[in-house]
C-alpha cells in the first residue's frame, strides 16, 4: 500500500510539474509582405555574394586595396534592410548596369518555381 501511495504521489507531481518544464510557445501571424520582404533579402543578399565570388570583381576589389574574403563577410553581415537598399540601386552604379536582365530572369524563375514545384 506504501509503494502504491508513494508512486500516485510521485506520478502525480510529475504531471503537475511537466508543464514547468516545457518552454512556452510563441506564435505570431507573419504578412505576406514581410514574408516577400525576406526571401527578397535573401535572394538579394546571394547575388551579391556571387557578383563578389567572380574572378573580375575579385580582382578590382584587390585592385582597389579590398580583401575579397573580408567582402564577402561584410556581406554576410548586412542586415536586410541594408541588403535592400544596396540592391535597389545596384542598376544606377556603373558596375552594375548590367545585371538587371539576369536577375530578372532567375528571380522569375525562383518565383515560378517556389509556386508551382513546392
């Protein structure tokens, strides 16, 4: 009878501790334009680091006096906004006058594919 009451006791606060444990949830609606916003950075911020990884911007960058490494982790360290902001004008530099069509192209292509394939 002892081992019966101190099992009931110990199951018992096992059930009412577990709740304590387990960490609290945290749900929030996420709007489709925050949600375009960030597979836009994303998209964005991987076109810079492949315009960096060419061999001819890597040699202007070291040119100019830049590690291309130390390039690419500025890169990777821009928050999103800022990645933005870069790419928004990326076609009014004068290194980047001619990536508008290709970037077009993939990021339709991204597009079509993140709706119809997945």
């Amino acid at each position: 009878m002892k081992k019966v009451l101190v099992f009931t006791a110990s199951l018992a606060g096992a059930v009412l501790l577990q709740p304590a444990m387990l960490p609290a949830a945290h749900a929030d609606i996420v709007s489709t334009h925050e949600f375009v916003q960030e597979q836009q950075s994303g998209l964005n911020r991987a076109q810079l680091t492949e315009q960096l990884q060419r061999e001819d911007v890597r040699e202007l960058l070291v040119q100019y006096g830049v590690d291309p490494d130390e390039a690419l982790e500025r890169v990777a360290a821009l928050t999103d906004e800022e990645v933005l902001q870069l790419t928004a004008n990326i076609n009014e530099l004068p290194a980047g006058a001619g990536i508008s069509v290709s970037v077009t192209v993939i990021l339709i292509g991204i597009l079509v594919w993140l709706i119809f394939f997945r």
